[in-house]
C-alpha cells in the first residue's frame, strides 16, 4: 500500500512537471526580457508582495545575501527594481519594482489571465478546489 502511494505521488510530480514544460509555450513572450532563471524568480517574488528587503528574499529563495545583492544589482541596473533606504534603520534597503519590472509584471499579469481562462474551460470548480487544496498541503510541508 505504503508503494503505491509512492508511486502515486512521483506520477503526481511528473505530471507537474509536465504542466510546467507545457506552460512555457504562454511565457514566451516573457524572453524578450532576457531574465536568467533567478532574476525571473526573484520578480516573481513582487506577485506576492510589493515591497522586499535583502534578507527576506535570501530566505525566501534559500540563498545567500550576497547571491541576492548580486542579481539585485544587475536588475536594478536594468531599471527592474529600485532600493529605498529603510528610514528607520540605514543599514537595510526597500526593494520595490521599478519601471521596467512594473511591464514584466503587467505581461506575467497577462499570461496567467490566458492560462486561468484555458484551465477554468478545462475543470470543474470540485477539482480546482481538490486540485488547490494538494498543492496548498504540498507547499506547506516543504516550507
């Protein structure tokens, strides 16, 4: 029995990946940003919530400051960020999404209205909530 589950939940991470690779056909449009990997996690980030400091987002990502200051540094040279000094402590900076980021989130913004338009043509509410309820039970056990 204890296999079979097993088996199940590896089926179940194929299938997720497989959304995945399907999924990158709709973000296409997204290269024309020239983001490695990381950059385009770390903007993703700012889906969550607008303002992030270095640290936060070092735990976040689960790598270093200093691997975060390094691409925060090439993004914001590229006008995806802007740093705000923290006016109560001097030492710790604000990061927002500066005008270049604002359009990359605008086109994520777009490519997930498309996506939920094809998902919601495709399952019935039941499952979106069965399928939402899995995926918030796997997050939370590998927070």
């Amino acid at each position: 029995m204890k296999e079979t589950r097993k088996q199940q939940v590896i089926e179940m991470y194929r299938q997720v990946d497989e959304l995945d690779l399907l999924f990158t056909k709709y973000f296409t449009d997204l290269n024309e940003f020239e983001l490695s990997y990381q950059q385009e996690q770390m903007l993703l980030l700012f889906k969550r919530k607008d303002t992030w400091t270095t640290t936060e987002i070092a735990t976040k990502m689960n790598i270093s400051k200093s691997a975060v200051s390094q691409v925060l540094k090439v993004l914001e040279q590229r006008q995806f960020v802007q740093k705000e000094k923290n006016p109560d402590n001097l030492r710790e900076s604000f990061i927002r999404l500066g005008p270049v980021g604002l359009d990359y989130s605008k086109q994520v913004d777009r490519i997930e209205e498309q996506l939920a338009e094809e998902m919601f043509s495709v399952l019935e509410d039941d499952e979106m909530k069965m399928i939402n309820r899995a995926l918030a039970l796997m997050i939370q056990k590998f927070k």
